[in-house]
C-alpha cells in the first residue's frame, strides 16, 4: 500500500511532509510534495487525512490485489468522510462521526 | 556533506514519542518542574505504532475482573515466563491510564449507566483513529516539555558507567545533536524489518507492525551492554492475508471462528486457545494441504458489515479499501488469514531491557518502558502508558539531588567522525536496502521465518549467526549521499545487531513451548527445570553472552544487584 500525490491539486503547503511517521515525502523542485520512498510507505494514511485539497491517492499495491481503486479523505467538523474511487470513477463513501466509539 | 555538533541539554530525555514517551512525559510535567526532551524519529502528532489509530483498547480490567486475573492471563498466554512484579504493576494501573486518556479526548463507548462497553473479558470499544493527535496535543500544552521532531538518535552516552544523554542526528539539517540528560528514559519501540515479510515486494510494510520501528532502542542498549530479556519469544501476528490488518476485531466483534478450506473449525484441535496456538494452528493446517484458513464471516448482516468496514477505516484502512475494491465485504466473503513474519516486540510478547520492578535497567541513568522493556507480555496501549508512567516516577527519583555529567567533547568529536565517514568516499557495491534485503533472507531461511514455518535448530542458527556478523562488518562500508540514506543506514546496523541478540537468544532456550512463536526443533520435549527461567543477554566484546535468571513473583521488588 502506498500512496501517490496529485500535483495539479497539491499546493505545497507540506502539512503531510510533517506528519509522516517515516518521513518519506519531500518537497520536489517545483515547491510539490512528492511522495520519495514508495516502497516504504505502510498505508496508514496521516497525510491523507492531513490534505485539505483530496490531492493524496492512497491505494493498495498490485502484489497485494490491488486492482486500481483509491480513497482519499475529507474532513467536515466532527465528521471524516472516506471516499472510494473505483478506476471507473464511480465512487462510494463511508462517513464517520469522530464523537463515536467503534461497534466492534 | 559533513555533519556538525550542537548541544542541547535537559533534565530527562526520552527517547521515541509514541505510546509510552509521550505518558512518561506527561507524568513529568503534571508532577515536576523537570525539563524534558522528547526526540522524536518523525512527528509525535502521527508516529510510531498509533500513527493510523487504534481501535480497542485491549488491555482493561473490566467489571467482574481484577489485576490479579488479568496477571493470570498473561501468565498462563506465556507459559509462566513473565516477571510478575512488572505484569502487575502495569494491571494496577490500566483503568487508571484509560480514565486520563480519556479525559485527554480519547472517545469510549459507555452504555446508559456510564459504564464502558466491553468487548471481552480485558477490552474496550473506542473510536482510537485520533488517539496520536490526542497525545501530541497534551503534550505540546506543557512549557517544560520541548518536542524535537525529525532526529534520529543513534547511540547513548555513557560515561563512568551511566548513560548521561544521547546523540541523534536531524534529518532536515546537517548537525549531529549532543544531548546531555540526568536520565534517559527509552521508548523507542520495537523491532520490525528483521525477517522477510509476507509480500516482500512493494508492499513490504503494512500498518502492523510499524517498520519505523527499527529496533533502535533494543541496538543502543545492546550496544552499550545493558542486560536483555526474553528475545526468543518473538511475536508473530495471525492477521488479515496481505493487508496484515487485524484479526481480533472480527474474531471478537463478530465472533467469527477460525476455519480451513473445507469449513471445518481447527483451532480446538490444537490446545488452549492461546496467542501462539491460534497462530501455530493456522501455520499446522496450511502445513497438512489444508488451507487457505479463514474467519467465517459469510453471513454476518449488513449492519455487521458496515461497522467492520468503519472499525477498520479508524485503524487499517487498507482492509476497507481491499473489501470495497474487490467488490465483496465480510457478509458474503469470509476473510482469509495468515501469520506476518516474526517482530521483537515487548508490548505484545516478554522481549526487552532486563528492567527493575522501577523500569530501570542495568545501566544507571537509563529506564525503558513500552515495547523496549520486557518481561511483561500483553501491555497493548494502556499498558504502554502504565509502564510510561511507572519509568517518569522512577526517573524522576533518580534525577534528585544529580549533578548533570558534561558530556566529553573528545567522544562526541569521535561519535562525529564516525556518523560523517557514512558521508564521505565514492558509493560502494552495496546499499542499505541491500542489506535490510540480505539480513531479512539470511534471518528467513536459517532463523525461523515464514518461509521454513517459523521452526529453526541449531546449525541453521550458526548459519544464521555468520551471515549476520558478515552483513554487519559489510554495512560499516556503506555510503549516503543525503540524512535520510544516513538513516538507512543507521536502521539496517539497528536490525543487525537485534538479529544478533536474537539468535543467541533462540540458541539459548532448549525447550519448545511457545509454537511458531519459538520453536526449536533440537529441543520439542517440555523439560520445567530449563523452561521456568529468562534467557538474558549482555553484548560484551562482540558476543551475545547468555546468563539465565529466577522468575520474579508478582510481591516481589526485583532489584539490579548484580549489575
């Protein structure tokens, strides 16, 4: 799992630079982030709950049954939508409220 | 590129800014004027093992149970080897922890009397995804505690026989910081990345356990000769095929069983349901032609479906994505499972610094708490915080009435030259990654790995044993042109010395009673006389020297009296 950045949508303001726990992303020469390490990256997702622009693809590597599908996050208050994209471009979300507990 | 030194000085340095740096810290804040440095490898607000969130906590003494049964668990799930002082004292604390997380922010379910909703005879329901913001953000209202986020810390100093502070480099900047501390407390965490892992291509990591946790802690307290505990048991998680997300959601949300191709439930066969059983069973059935084992879900009801899907957005979100992508959720499809590779982790199993019944360990100066210390198995995250606030109180003792030691300027000079040589020269044959890719086959083939079933004897880990001092020797060659190669470095050197420790370790304890976790196909008969003692190690002068110590009794204050 991995992650890759839009940069049409990334405006560098580099709040997922700071946050991710392996430091993988880095600023490229245009003032972008990019994502450096790839390979490194274990899919927990902090710079994408991090971008305010949807600019941060997350998805799961092809070795492990990925299949082109991606999420991204949008945050509203309490709320923490998560929006799939399926390589169609049909897309389906999960919204949750940050002021539940799990059921499980 | 050349590093230069600068001087920070503190009270109490910790070491690593997850789970249990971040509740030391505030422990000393709310109970001292003391100046404490947290260094931090990324950024407190989302690293180490809760960068994701979590979504249980699992270690809770509910309604109708007591410290003294949750000692009974750990001790029966390790067959007997925990120190009992250490168990204890963090089960004294659990619900104590739970109620200040939750004061902090941290959302748990509670039903209409108040009370929280239990999952199980030890957990709790939460809404964990927000758990490390939670903590950051505690941390960062108290003026005596200075965060420094993005440093690399690399070895101790040690003088005259204490541990007097630490040396880390930035990753932003060229400067190698020399940190001099009236004590150390190490929360570094534990060990991932030593053996290969179930995909190892691209998708090498996954969000259990965290690979940015690189054995650092265990290295530099190898390193500077502190007694270590209990390496051979190493923990090797049953989680969801290829996402390694978990299985103790599902199992224990839904009461899903575990079940092989043909539909039948294996795990009874196998013994008590124990950790390592529920792993060995599923590890015995792919064995005998029987898998691919699952959780049977298939016919859970929408609603179930919908809150797993939730429960593991607010932790591994990957097993949401796979679920939506493929198309088909737990109600109609049951889960396939699988064992990760092994990890050295003293949160889960008993691997770490050989500690006091105060968390300090052989070397003065120096406390451990969480995944670093071990002897105490099943901390999860509350007894993470327990043992976090157990080291701040003992080091804040310590610091009492202590004149803080100037570090030498001819070590750290030497410490210098030694980090800047990585820099300097022409690239060599090989990279870390070579290395890291080197080590985890070697550690793979002839340590127990996933690949041989995780069973290992004698001549395979003198095999073992060569190949990972020949890679260590090799890595003193390696070259970075940038600080994050530097510390690519320093993580793959990190692991070298871990694996090390750890086959010594495994070559150490001649009996089998923990399967897959440690198995030593040399030695399958249970023999008490050898089994009810730790294998503890010092390095000294490049070798793992084995010394075996008494079981600790839960009554018991263990102190270092030989150290």
């Amino acid at each position: 799992m991995s992650i890759m950045i839009d940069s049409q949508k990334c405006v560098g303001c580099g709040k997922c630079r700071q946050v991710c726990p392996g430091s993988l992303l880095y600023v490229d020469s245009r003032g972008k982030t990019e994502m450096k390490y790839p390979k490194e990256c274990w899919g927990c997702t902090s710079c994408v709950k991090e971008c305010n622009f949807n600019a941060i693809k997350y998805y799961l590597g092809a070795d492990m049954g990925g299949k082109g599908s991606f999420l991204y996050t949008k945050q509203e208050g309490q709320l923490l939508h998560w929006i799939i994209v399926a390589p169609d471009g049909s897309e389906k979300q999960i919204t949750i409220d940050k002021s539940q507990a799990n059921a499980y | 590129m050349n590093l230069k030194t600068k001087n920070l000085k503190t009270d109490i340095l910790i070491i690593g800014g997850g789970t249990a740096g971040c509740f030391a810290a505030l422990k000393i804040a709310e109970n001292s004027e003391a100046k404490v440095i947290i260094a931090e490898k990324a950024n407190v607000r989302r690293s180490g093992c809760l960068a994701a969130g979590v979504n249980a906590l699992n270690a809770y003494i509910v309604k109708g149970q007591t410290p003294e049964t949750y000692l009974t668990y750990v001790r029966n799930d390790a067959e007997g080897v925990i120190r009992e002082d250490l168990v204890y004292t963090i089960a004294q604390r659990l619900n104590d922890v739970t109620k200040k997380v939750e004061e902090l922010g941290l959302v748990i379910l509670k039903d209409e009397a108040g009370e929280y909703v239990s999952r199980g005879n030890r957990n709790i329901k939460i809404n964990g995804e927000n758990i490390k913001p939670i903590l950051a953000d505690a941390v960062a209202k108290h003026p005596n505690v200075t965060v420094i986020n993005r440093i690399n810390i690399i070895d101790y100093i040690v003088q005259e026989g204490k541990i007097v502070g630490a040396y880390g480099f930035s990753l932003d900047t060229a400067v190698l910081y020399v940190i001099s501390a009236k004590a150390v407390i190490c929360t570094t965490g534990g060990a991932a990345g030593l053996y290969k892992s179930n995909n190892p291509g691209f998708s090498k990591h996954k969000m259990w356990y965290s690979p940015f946790n690189t054995g650092a802690g265990y290295a530099m307290g190898i390193r500077a000769g502190a007694e270590m505990t209990t390496f051979e048991m190493r923990f090797i998680a049953l989680r969801c095929k290829d996402t390694i997300a978990p299985t103790g959601t599902i199992a224990q949300g839904v009461g899903a069983q575990q079940i092989n191709s043909s539909g039948e439930e294996y795990e009874k066969k196998y013994g008590a349901p124990k950790t390592s059983v529920r792993m060995y069973s599923t590890v015995m059935e792919n064995r005998s032609g029987k898998g691919p084992c699952y959780l049977k879900t298939v016919g859970i009801t929408e609603e179930q479906e919908g809150d797993l899907y939730k429960a593991y957005l607010n932790m591994a979100p990957a097993q949401t994505l796979r679920w939506l992508e493929n198309g088909k959720g737990p109600a109609s499809d049951n889960v396939e499972i699988e064992g990760t590779e092994p990890y050295i982790v003293g949160g889960h199993t008993g691997s770490g610094y050989w500690v006091d019944t105060n968390r300090a360990t052989t070397i003065r100066g120096l406390y451990a708490a969480g995944d670093v210390a071990g002897g105490s198995p099943q901390k999860y995250v509350t007894g993470c915080f327990a043992e976090g606030e157990i080291a701040a109180v003992s080091a804040l003792r310590y610091i009492q009435g202590i004149i803080p030691t100037v570090p030498s300027m001819q070590e750290a000079e030497e410490k210098l030259r030694s980090v800047n040589q990585y820099l300097q020269g022409a690239p060599g044959l090989y990279t870390a990654e070579d290395i890291e890719e080197a080590m985890q086959k070697v550690m793979d083939d002839y340590a127990g790995g996933i690949s041989t079933g995780y069973a290992f004897n004698s001549r395979k880990l003198q095999v073992a044993r060569e190949r990972i001092r020949e890679l260590l020797r090799i890595s003193y060659q390696l070259k970075a042109t940038d600080l994050h190669q530097l510390m690519f470095i320093y993580e793959v050197v990190d692991r070298l010395y871990v694996c090390e420790t750890l086959i010594g370790h495994l070559e150490a304890r001649q009996e089998t009673r923990w399967p897959s976790f440690q198995e030593n196909a040399d030695y399958p008969a249970k023999d008490d006389e050898k089994w009810l003692k730790f294998v503890n190690s010092r390095y000294v002068n490049g070798k793992v020297n084995i010394v075996l110590r008494d079981l600790v009794k839960k009554d018991d204050i263990y102190e270092h009296n030989d150290r």
